[in-house]
C-alpha cells in the first residue's frame, strides 16, 4: 500500500481511520491515544484500558465527543 499523504510505500494504518501512511508522515502527524475496551471494574466504575500512542494519520478528525447510536437492538 502507499502512503495517503506522499505517496510513498507505507509502514502503517492509522488506527482511527484506516488510512496507510509511512513512517516519516506519521512522526509529523505524532500519535494519539485510542481505547481498546471499556468495562465496569471490581467497584462498579466505568474503566478503560488505553494505548496512549496509537497511530495517527494526521488528515482524519477523530471526533472528542461521543456520539449516540440508534436503533441498534
């Protein structure tokens, strides 16, 4: 696959949105951090566990704010 950005063969996938990008873009688009999963821990609190330098494209905005998903039962 080639880099979206320069079009260079790519070392990886953004992990927000799928794009390729090689390892020069992605040390100027920098990371940022993704949940892999939530749960409820042993004290019934909302928990997470959370790679903090998940690749990242840098075109792709991921959004800061949950969003409500309908009709899903």
């Amino acid at each position: 696959m080639k880099c979206w950005v320069c079009g260079r063969p790519s070392n990886g996938i953004c992990r927000f949105c799928g794009r390729a990008i090689c390892s020069d873009c992605a040390k100027a688009a920098k990371t940022k951090p993704f949940i892999l999963a939530l749960f409820k821990n042993s004290q019934e609190q909302n928990a997470a566990i959370v790679v903090e330098d998940a690749l990242y494209c840098g075109v792709c905005k991921p959004r800061e704010q949950a969003i409500v998903l309908r009709n899903l039962e």
